[in-house]
C-alpha cells in the first residue's frame, strides 16, 4: 500500500501544479515564471 | 603600515553611515566621492537659486536614523532638522477623485468611510497586522546582520515574535494588499509603493505591502534639502575625525592574494587601507573595482546573476507661482492592473510609458528657503520604470519630447498655465543619471529587489570572495531607501567593528 502510494505521490503532486497552474491568474503565472527563473541563481547569491 | 584603517568607495547614505560609525570607534576613516556633492540619490543640487533634490524626495520610517545618531553619541536634533509632512499624499485617481490621506490613523478611518465603506474593516486589520509588525520588526530586522542562514536563524531565535512574519517576505506585493482591501481606490492607494521598492505589485516582496502603513508612523523633509541628512551623518562623522573627499573617483581595488589593501584613483595615485567599503552597485564593485580575473569563477556567476533596478525619469522644476497643491506629494495613480501593465508592456518592452507624471513633490511648501523668495520648486517623476534604452532610439534624442510631455501633464493636474510660469526646468534621463551617479543602467536603487534578492540573496554587507571587502548601501542588506541604506551602513558597520574592532 505505502509503496503505491510513493509511487502515485510525485504524479499527484504534478498534476496539483499543473492544475493549479492552469487555474491561476495571469499576473499569478507571470510571478511564478520570475521566481522559477530566478530559483537556480539562489546557492550562488547566498555566498556572495 | 596603511594610509588609513577603512577607506568607503561613496558618499552615499550607506557608505557615510559606516564611515561615521567606523570613524566613532577610532578606525581612521576616508571617504572618497566621484561626485562633487556627497549623498548620492538622497542629495540637492542648485541652480539659479533653486535647490533641487536629486532622487529621494522624503524619509519616512525614520527609527534607522534615530538609532544612527544615538550609536553617534547624539541625537536626529542635533545635526539636522526633520520637518513632519502631513498629509501624506495628496490623491489624483484615475477615475478622477481627488482627496489627501493624513497621517493620523483615526482620521484616515473616517477617510475611509467616505471613499470605500467596504473596505473599513480591512483598513482596520490592515493597522492591526502591519503596526504591530512594524513595531516589532524594526530593530530586529532592520539592524540585524542577516548574511547568512545562521544569522537568519539567531535572529529568529533570539526575536520568536517575529516568525509570524515571515510568510510575509514570501507573498507579492498585490497578495498583501489584496488580502485587506476590495475597492480599487484603496488598492491604487497601497499599491504604487511597490515602485518604492523598485518592482511592480506582482513581483514585489509583501514586506513593502505595508509601506502605505508604514507611512502613518510620519514623513519627514530635511530642512535645507534631502541632503541634510547625508551632511548630518557626515558632521557627526567628522566630530570623530572622519575625512571626506569630494571629485574623487575610484578605478580599482588595490589586490593582493585575494585580499584587498586599497584604491587606485582615476588620476593615478593610490591609497592603502586596513579594509575597504564600497557604497557602489554591487556588481560595478566585483566586476569593474576587483575585476573578474580577481575572483572565482562562483562570485562571477553570482553576481552576473543580479540585474539593475529600474531607471525612471526626473524632472526638476522652478516656477515663479505657488501651485494648486495639497500636499508634499500628491500621486497621480492609476489602477494596480495598470501598474502591473507598465512593467510588462512598457518597461520590458523597451517602450516608454505614455505618463512622465505620477509623483509631484512640492519641497518648498515644507521648506520656502529652497527658491528665491516667491518662487516655487516642483520634483516630478513617472513612479514606474521607464527602460533605459528605449527601443530603437535613446535617451538624449528623446529629452525634448519627454519635457514637452511632461509640461503637458503638469498642465493637466497641477498648474493649468505652468508654461508662463516654469523659470527653469530639467530633464534628468537614466542616461544623465548614469553619468551623475555612475550608476549602470541608470537604476535607482542599486539591484532589483524581490524575496530571491533581499538580506541573505542580497551581496553580502562582509564580502566572502574578497578578505577586507565590504559592501554598503542599497545594493546590500534589505535594499534601496533611506532607511534601509542606512538600516544597511550600521549593519556593515557591525562586520566591521566586529572583524577590527
Ligand atoms: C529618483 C529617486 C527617488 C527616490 N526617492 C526616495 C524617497 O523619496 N525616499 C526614500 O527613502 N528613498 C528614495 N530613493 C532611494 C534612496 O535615495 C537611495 O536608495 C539611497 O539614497 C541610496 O543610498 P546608497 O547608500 O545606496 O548610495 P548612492 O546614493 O547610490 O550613492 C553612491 C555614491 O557613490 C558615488 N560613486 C559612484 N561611483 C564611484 C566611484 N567610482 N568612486 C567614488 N565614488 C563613486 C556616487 O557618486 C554616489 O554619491 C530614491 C532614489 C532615487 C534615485
């Protein structure tokens, strides 16, 4: 049961953001574009 | 055996904040200023016998400052005079109300009441949430040495009230404000102060959601100019031994090993240091003054990854009649859509916004002495970014335009026959303030600010990829303002009494 479930877990939460993603407003997605491409940038910054 | 103990690149708030800090601790400290006026964005420069401001046209939040004078063995009173503005802004909507917001909360309600009845209840929440914490913030955040996840976490520790807060920094600008208020005129009324922060609603951090509440705690007008604030710290600095030297630009750090132990100045001569400060663009700092060849590889990626904050156009005007205004500021607004909009499909889009005018200031209604008798002075800007190369032409062609524009606007909202009576006025471009300032891009308040670039995200205030570097000012720390750049002087001021003390 609970190996199922790991396996359903990351396929669930994919389609919660994909669902979610779908359902926010424009100026919504555009914010969470920035932070998505700032996200990568991030363990550079902290040391700098 | 060095020149001095600490030499600061920059007479900027920040970097004259740790200077007179470092300088009261006995450290024997030299400013160096390219410019010849100190105070950077938060300066006044004169013509014809008006006194402009350069940039900042107010300070509000002023416990940074309090705290500053008090570290200084003093108080504000003592090295200049703040004069309290009230209201706070006169309004201009877009749907044409006009009406001013007071400082005192009580009759803002009533204010309230009058224009957007639905919203009173957040209007009240919005004062419950955002006073108590301002109130409990403001020390420990503002002050605090935040470099590092363990500083963040110490701070947390030592402050547990302040945890609740936190979800705060990760929410928008809009998210905030939205959760208090319905009607569009109030949202018009928090949201512009996005911009205060450099970032459209959407993208800004929802700390600076509660500035509109913030703004209540008072605002103030230096007498003399905003550059009685920088020539305050400067004289409390200067009791204590502190040099300044104006006209004098900085090239390079002196490097030796990965540690720096100097400057070399534009005409050639250099001067050692113990340690230097650099009140400059975080990224003029590592990538001109240090160079990348003095840096790994990870320092370069780093601070590459950082863009400039926004350019906006200034407008310095001199008129021999009083204007139609009710307050210091009076903001011409727009919806928080259109707010939004400008950012994504002007600014982004190399085009220039069709408005030159959304913040008036009206220094000399606070302070007469800065005109010739009977004469009025006017600072005006677009409170939104306009792109500093705008789309197939450029700043210097278009600066007839943009005056022409902007006559035209304040003929709108302000002074009806403004043509017969300005006495002089000038267009500041990103371009003209680029060249003023040496600031890339012409950004006004060092990098952009959002959650992945403040405290932590931020350039450290104690460089980690250059020993006996340091940085100040709105590039570090919590970003560009007067009260967060001299929020951040004192913080690197701690590193540094701390490191050398
Ligand atoms: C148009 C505008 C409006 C603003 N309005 C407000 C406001 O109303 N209220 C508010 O709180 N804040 C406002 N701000 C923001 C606030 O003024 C700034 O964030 C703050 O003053 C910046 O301080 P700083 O320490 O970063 O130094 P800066 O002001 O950036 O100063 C840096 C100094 O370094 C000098 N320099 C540069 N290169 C060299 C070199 N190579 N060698 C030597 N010296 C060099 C520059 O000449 C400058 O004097 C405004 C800013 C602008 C531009």
């Amino acid at each position: 049961m609970i190996k199922n479930l790991k396996k359903v877990l990351p396929v669930l939460v994919l389609v919660g953001m994909v669902a979610a993603w779908f359902q926010a407003s424009e100026s919504t997605r555009r914010y969470l574009k920035h932070i998505g491409k700032q996200v990568p940038y991030l363990p550079y910054r902290y040391f700098i | 055996m060095s020149d001095y103990d600490v030499i600061v690149v920059g007479a900027g708030l920040g970097g004259l904040t740790t200077a007179a800090l470092a300088a009261k601790s006995g450290m024997k400290t030299l400013v160096l200023e390219q410019s010849d006026i100190i105070g950077g964005c938060c300066s006044t420069f004169e013509v014809d016998g008006y006194k402009f401001d350069v940039g900042a046209s107010i300070v509000e939040v002023i416990q940074p400052l309090e705290r500053l004078f008090e570290m200084l063995g003093g108080k504000i009173s003592d090295y200049l005079e703040l004069i309290p503005c009230d209201p706070i802004y006169s309004f201009i909507t877009d749907d044409g109300q006009r009406f001013s917001i007071p400082t005192d909360i009580d009759e803002t309600t009533e204010l309230v009441k009058r224009i957007a009845p639905e919203d009173v209840e957040g209007w009240h929440r919005f004062c419950d949430k955002g006073l108590s914490m301002i109130e409990e913030m403001m020390d420990a955040v503002m002050l605090s040495p935040m470099n590092t996840f363990s500083e963040a976490m110490q701070l947390g520790m030592k402050n547990p009230q302040i945890l609740k807060f936190a979800p705060t920094f990760a929410r928008t600008h809009q998210g905030v404000i939205r959760s208090f208020y319905k009607n569009p005129v109030m949202l018009q009324s928090a949201a512009f102060q996005s911009y205060f922060a450099g970032a459209p609603p959407e993208l800004g951090s929802g700390v600076f959601g509660y500035i509109a509440l913030s703004e209540h705690l008072g605002i103030y007008y230096p007498r003399g100019g905003m550059i009685g604030i920088p020539n305050g710290i400067a004289k409390a600095g200067m009791d204590y031994g502190l040099e300044i030297k104006v006209n004098q630009k900085v090239e390079k750090l002196l490097m030796e090993n990965g540690t720096a132990f100097g400057v070399k100045l534009e005409n050639g001569s250099e001067i050692t240091a113990k340690l230097v400060v650099s009140n400059l663009n975080a990224q003029v700092t590592y990538l001109k003054l240090v160079g990348p060849h003095n840096l790994p590889g990870w320092a370069v990626k780093a601070i590459a990854s950082y863009s400039n904050s926004m350019p906006c156009p200034m407008i310095y005007v001199g008129l021999d009649k009083k204007p139609d205004l009710e307050a210091h500021h009076t903001i011409v607004t727009s919806s928080l859509e259109s707010m939004n909009d400008v950012w994504n499909n002007f600014y982004k889009m190399g085009i220039i916004p069709e408005t030159a005018m959304s913040l008036v200031c009206w220094p000399t209604e606070a302070d007469p002495s800065l005109a010739p008798e009977g004469r009025h002075i006017l600072n005006f800007l677009c409170n939104a970014p306009a792109p500093y190369a705008p789309k197939g032409d450029n700043w210097d062609r278009l600066k007839g335009w943009y005056k022409d524009a902007a006559i035209k606007e304040l003929e709108t909202y302000v002074l009806p026959d403004a043509r017969d009576h300005i006495e002089y006025i000038q267009v500041s471009t990103p371009l003209d303030f680029e060249r003023r300032l040496l600031h890339p891009e012409g950004g006004i308040y060092g990098l952009f600010s959002d959650m992945t670039t403040l405290a932590m995200f931020r350039p450290r205030s104690r460089s980690k990829a250059v020993k006996n570097l340091y940085l100040t000012g709105s590039s570090t720390h919590l970003g560009g303002g007067v009260p967060t750049t001299v929020a951040s002087g004192i913080v690197t001021a701690k590193y540094i009494l701390k490191d050398f003390g």
